[in-house]
C-alpha cells in the first residue's frame, strides 16, 4: 500500500474545491511531490492534463501558453465543465509566473472553470515568481524532508537508522548496502538539486566553490564554524560575502543553513559565527559519515549525529510554522536550538552523551527568560517522542 503524507489530503479537498486560486506544490527535490499528485490524481474524478516542465528551453516562455491552450481544447472536445492542468517544475521556464498569471487571468475573465496545480522544488525560484507576479492567485502547500514519524511508518526505520540515514524516501531501501545508499544520494540527490536547482537558477560565479562549500557544510552539521575558518579549507576561497550568499541560496533550496546566533539585537545575529545545519541528515552521513555500526558506538561521534537529527526536524518546519531557529553560545555555555516565534523564545538543549551537562541552559534562562526551556535525550525529554511530536503544539502550548 502507498504511504499518504498528510498533505495528500489538503491538496485533494482543495482541488475539489470550486475554482479560487492556483495551487502550489513546493519542496525540495525527491521529497514525493510528483507522487503526491499522482496518489490525488488517481482518487479524484476531475479530468486532467499532467505536463513536465524538465528538459524544455527555459527560454521558451510561449511553453506555457501552449500547454494551457492544449488543456482549454481538451475541455471543450470532451465538452468537460471542470478541467484540471497540472505543471511540474515550472521554475524551470524563465518569467514562469508571468505567464502563468496571463493564462490564469485569461481564464477568470471568460469564466473557463480551469483548475491549476504548479509544482517546483526551487524554493527560491518559486517565491520570487509567486511574490511578484501571482500575489493573491495562488495557495501554497509546503511538502518538506520526510520525518522520523513518516519513515518508520511507510519504511520501518528505527530510530537510530532515521538519526543515520535520515528522510529521503527514494534510497530507503538501500541502507543495509552503505556504499550504494551513499553513491545514490549524491549522484542522483545532491548533484541535480546542486546542479539545476541553485546554480543553474542563481547567479553563482564559481560553481566549484559552490559544491566544495556544500560539501564542507553538510560535513560540519551541527557545528559552529567561522566563514573564515572555512576559507582556509576551500581551495578556491573567494572572500566570506560571497560564501555568506551561496550559504542562503544552500537554505532557500532547502539543503544547508548557516544559524545565527541569538541575541537580543539584530546586528549581534547577523555579525555572529554560524552554526551549520543540515535540512536532512542523509546529506550530512553522504558526505561525513564512516559506517553505521562505527559511527553509532563511538558517543562523541554519534552525539553529533543526534543533535544534526533534532536540528533538521526543527529546521525542516520553521518556515511551515513560521519561527526562526537559532543557537546560542557565551564561552563554553551553549544552548543547541532557540526557537523564537511571536516575540517569544523556546530552548532547546540536546544530551545524547557527546558531552557531559553545562550550564548553558540555566545561564540562557535567566538572561531571556524563554517561554520554555527543556532537554532533548539523556534526562530530558526522551529523542523518540521529540521527533515524533507535533512542533505546531509544542510551540503554542501554554
């Protein structure tokens, strides 16, 4: 049987819906959206026309009016009421919106009951078209990395197995043979996202440095690492404005953010050394893990790996929840993750036997005064209900 993410049921009941905006379907790549279209699309009774926008010229703009076009003389020759158009990867058309909002006019104004569904795995590609052109036309449905909770239901993983091998559906079944699981998540993982989705789409001037960056990166996955620290292991270093830039398109892609510290004042944040964090653990393993069985019996190691774990769940839905996520740090005291939403900060401090406790999150406590504050693993809150718990409740909880 086909495993469902919950979003299966919000983009069915929309489409359902009379005609009112456009939906749209982002995420990073390999995450199920092309599935997930499929699975709604093979329970509704909605006439439709699937196109794929990968492999087209970008610069053939006119693409779209002629997909459209080729839908709207479908619905009339089958004398259909209601007519579905679904386009996959449309970032990939230049001055995509802009046509699409045309077409999408057009239709509003003959009263042509044509639905559409957009999907794209640029997140920034999308949300610059989006802003720009197709303001109050569209609704957004954000389809993220897999979580614990969804791979061990559609996949059987074990907690330990997610926290390794993190939420990738596609390679799942690979993990007991490592070398092949680690070829396919950079093969055919990383390099189209790296490839088509950040420097085919951005203004990057060195793709080498691009990918070394991403590479060191995912590497330094739960560590805090100055940008000039990290020049001097880059051999083509360029200067650290420019690694900052390809550090925010990495985040916007979904792949790696650069923290910031909290602070109480922005320059503080922005003037901070980052803290590397992966949206999804699979690419942290590709690039810096041994083995499994190595890896999980050496606890320095491993603490790594656990802290990367909590630090992708809580990133991978800041901007579904919208929260930001930062880390702390003063001397030796540190405080892992702070949430900050509504005026409002949650601490998070993760044990998992890397290292022994500090006094971080009391020190954290009695200078912000958080809405909460607690402890992730060892004496705390136990890892398997952390990464299984709804964040929106945890959040809002009072």
């Amino acid at each position: 049987m086909e495993y469902l993410r919950k979003q299966y049921n919000t983009l069915k009941e929309r489409i359902e819906e009379p005609r009112k905006f456009i939906q749209v379907i982002a995420g990073p790549r390999q995450v199920g959206k092309s599935t997930l279209v499929s699975q709604v699309l093979r329970q509704i009774e909605l006439a439709y026309m699937m196109e794929v926008a990968d492999g087209v010229d970008s610069k053939d703009t006119d693409w779209i009016r002629r997909v459209w076009e080729s839908a709207r003389t479908t619905m009339q020759l089958r004398k259909e009421k209601v007519f579905l158009l679904v386009i996959d990867e449309i970032q990939k058309i230049d001055n995509w919106s802009d046509a699409v909002k045309r077409e999408w006019d057009e239709d509003t104004r003959m009263g042509l009951n044509l639905k559409v569904v957009l999907l794209g795995s640029s997140r920034l590609l999308l949300k610059k078209g989006l802003t720009e052109s197709l303001a109050g036309r569209y609704e957004l449905i954000r389809l993220g990395h897999w979580s614990y909770l969804e791979m061990q239901e559609a996949f059987g993983f074990t907690l330990d197995e997610y926290i390794y091998f993190g939420g990738y559906p596609g390679p799942a079944h690979l993990i007991k043979d490592e070398r092949r699981w680690k070829k396919y998540v950079k093969d055919s993982l990383v390099a189209p996202a790296i490839e088509k989705d950040v420097i085919m789409t951005s203004n990057i001037y060195k793709p080498a440095l691009m990918k070394r960056l991403f590479e060191l990166g995912c590497g330094y996955s739960a560590e805090v690492l100055s940008l000039t620290k990290l020049i001097g292991q880059l051999q083509d270093a360029g200067n650290v404005t420019t690694l900052a830039g390809y550090l925010e398109i990495l985040n916007q892609c979904s792949l790696l953010a650069a923290l910031q510290k909290y602070a109480k004042d922005d320059a503080r944040k922005y003037n901070s050394i980052p803290k590397y964090q992966v949206y999804n653990n699979a690419l942290m393993t590709a690039y810096k893990g041994r083995t499994f069985e190595k890896d999980r019996i050496d606890p320095r190691v491993w603490g790594r790996w656990v802290e990367s774990a909590v630090g992708a769940y809580l990133l991978s839905m800041a901007e579904e929840l919208e929260y930001q996520l930062y880390y702390w740090r003063e001397g030796t005291d540190e405080v892992d993750f702070v949430i900050v939403n509504g005026g409002e900060c949650i601490a998070i401090e993760v044990k998992s036997g890397r290292r022994g406790m500090n006094s971080g999150l009391p020190k954290f406590v009695k200078a912000f005064h958080p809405k909460r504050s607690f402890v992730v693993g060892t004496s705390g809150v136990s890892l398997e209900d952390f990464l299984k718990s709804d964040l929106e409740e945890l959040i809002h909880w009072t």
